[in-house]
C-alpha cells in the first residue's frame, strides 16, 4: 500500500475508533464544564451549596419549602439561595459525566497500551481527578484565591489535553511542499512563546475573576481616567496570603485590585503582538486559513475583553470571554501539534 492510500485508510477507520470519538465528545464536554465554572464563579454562586459534594445534604439541592426550612437549620451561617444552588450543582454533575467519560477512555487504552495516548489517557483521569479535590477545596476554603485559579487552570490543562489526544487519533502527518515545510518549521519557537504567553494571561485572567478584580478599572483605555493609577502589586499577587474566614466578594484593597486588572491589561497587549505576528507569518508560510481563523479568535476575544469593562461585566460577555480563552488556547496547540507532523514532500514517511 502506497503512502497516500494508507493515509486514507486511516482517516476512514479513526471516525469509526470509540476512543476517538469519546475523546472528542469529552473535549465537548470539557468546555461545557469550563463554561458552567464561569457562570458559577460570576453568579457568586461558588458558595451556593456549603458542603460537598451534595448541597445542604441533598443529591441535588433543596427546592420544597421544607427542604430549605431543614437546611436552613443545618447550616444557619449559609441561609439557602435558590438561585446559587442549581448553578453548583449542575457544574459538579457535569464535572462527574467528564470524569466517568475519560475513566472510560482510559480502560479502552489499556486494551492498546502501546498506543501513545495510553499514557496521556491516564495522565488526564489523575488531572481530573486533582480538579474534584479542587472543587471540593474551593467551597471547604471559602473560594480561597489561590484554589479558584488553579482549579481554571485544571479546567484548561484538561481540555487542551483532550484536543490533543483527538488530534493524536485522528491527524497523521501530511506531506507539504519543500519551501512551505521550511517557513512552518521557523514558527515553531513563536508559536510556543505564543501559547506560553496565553497560558499566563488565563492565569492573569483567573486571579483577576478569584479576586473580583475585573471592574477594578470602570474605563477603558484609561483606568480611573488615567494611564496609570496608582497600584499595590505586592498586596495584589501576594499569592502566600493565608486562607481567610471568607473570599466571597474579594477581601483586597481597590489598589491591589488596580494592580491585578492593569498588569491583566498589559498581558492581553503582550498576548495580541504575539498572536497577531504569528498570525501575519503563518499567512506568508502559505497557512492562511489557519492564520484567519485564529486571527477572528484573537479579535473575539480582545472585543469581548473590553467590552466586559465598558460595558460593566455582564453575564453573557463575561462567560463568552472564559470560552474564547480556550478556544485561542486550542487553536495555538493545533497549530504548534500540525507543525511538528508535517513532513517535506521530498521525505517518506518513517
């Protein structure tokens, strides 16, 4: 069998593989969580259901007049909230489904354990499994800043490692022309400072929201009407605070919170030059559908980063700014994944 017919057999028979196919719904499923996270978090309802991992010791929450009365008597520091507890717990549930989802995965690697996402499977149910103990932390600890961070931190780490196993079963490296071969191969350290620089600016990004410092600056370009306000950096990321009675709301001052937003601001100026010359180079390298559509998400999420300051953070904006994190994120490791499978026309496959 030649080259080419080989690569078509392969394409035909990966959309029939079931570790595939779940890998790819559990990327699905993995950004619905991320998502439900957001909602949860921007709602205030982190702390809708005190305990763990039921809510007011129920499978779901309490909804019947009794129910609240009883659990309003079992946690009288935590009156019940209605509409905080089905926001929690329909975030907990789907984090369960995509927990059950990738242990399923993984016992359909071990029957190809020489596969090489055999141990990225498992790696992925012990990162799931860390980001329960993070749920689970983040109400125990009052949304202690530092857990709500990495606990979106894990929520990322755990899509991109989903994208990558889809991408491992289904793409197979795919001949180019000579001169195309050798301008992607010189993207390759730009692209990985790219990802670098977004995976820092999620990390900007989620102390920014732990902290409840996304509306420290009310106007934009400016902050506080000026370029640059006055700022307290080291009570802003003193990430070795100690864990407070309550983090509902935020417990920094507004120049700590000034500090977290405008170096967030500086990151997302950072993120863009990057992006869009990686952008502009890999539309002269001949990949100008991928350059296009990364450059659209780039945009995306630059306008959906100003707007949740112009217009006051609302809802919808502000969780669809949480989903284009990771979709920037996913397209960089796409790209950075495809330049490291392509071959030169003038080589055979090993």
């Amino acid at each position: 069998m030649d080259v080419e017919s080989d690569i078509t057999e392969l394409r035909k028979n990966y959309k029939k593989d079931w570790r595939f196919r779940l890998a790819l719904i559990g990327t699905g499923l993995a950004l619905v969580v991320i998502v439900l996270g957001a909602f949860t978090r921007l709602t205030h309802a982190g702390l809708g259901c005190p305990d763990w991992p039921g809510c007011y010791g129920h499978l779901l929450w309490p909804n019947e007049g009794h129910e609240i009365a009883a659990a309003n008597l079992a946690f009288p520091d935590t009156p019940v909230e209605t509409d905080k507890t089905w926001p929690e717990m329909v975030h907990r549930y789907f984090a369960g489904m995509l927990l059950l989802l990738v242990a399923g995965l993984t016992v359909m690697f071990w029957r190809r354990r020489g596969h090489r996402g055999f141990i990225q499977s498992h790696i992925l149910l012990g990162l799931i499994v860390l980001q329960a103990a993070f749920g689970m932390w983040t109400v125990t600890l009052k949304l202690w800043p530092q857990v709500v961070t990495a606990h979106l931190l894990g929520g990322m780490a755990t899509v991109s490692l989903l994208w990558m196993l889809v991408e491992r079963l289904r793409y197979r490296k795919r001949v180019i022309p000579p001169h195309e071969f050798t301008a992607l191969q010189k993207l390759r350290p730009l692209a990985i400072a790219a990802v670098v620089a977004v995976g820092i600016q999620i990390t900007l990004g989620g102390w920014t929201s732990a902290n409840y410092a996304a509306l420290a600056c009310p106007d934009f370009p400016t902050c506080h009407n000026q370029w640059w306000p006055q700022t307290d950096f080291a009570q802003g990321f003193n990430v070795a605070q100690q864990i407070g009675p309550n983090y509902l709301g935020g417990a920094l001052e507004g120049d700590a919170r000034t500090a977290i937003h405008m170096t967030h601001r500086i990151g997302a100026i950072v993120v863009t030059l990057l992006v869009s010359l990686l952008c502009l180079l890999a539309w002269c390298a001949g990949s100008r559908r991928w350059a296009q559509g990364l450059f659209a998400v780039l945009c995306l999420q630059v306008g959906l980063g100003i707007a949740n300051v112009v217009m006051s953070l609302p809802l919808s904006i502000a969780v669809a700014h949480n989903a284009g994190a990771a979709l920037l994120l996913l397209s960089l490791l796409t790209f950075c994944y495809r330049i490291n499978t392509v071959q030169a026309a003038n080589r055979s496959f090993a």
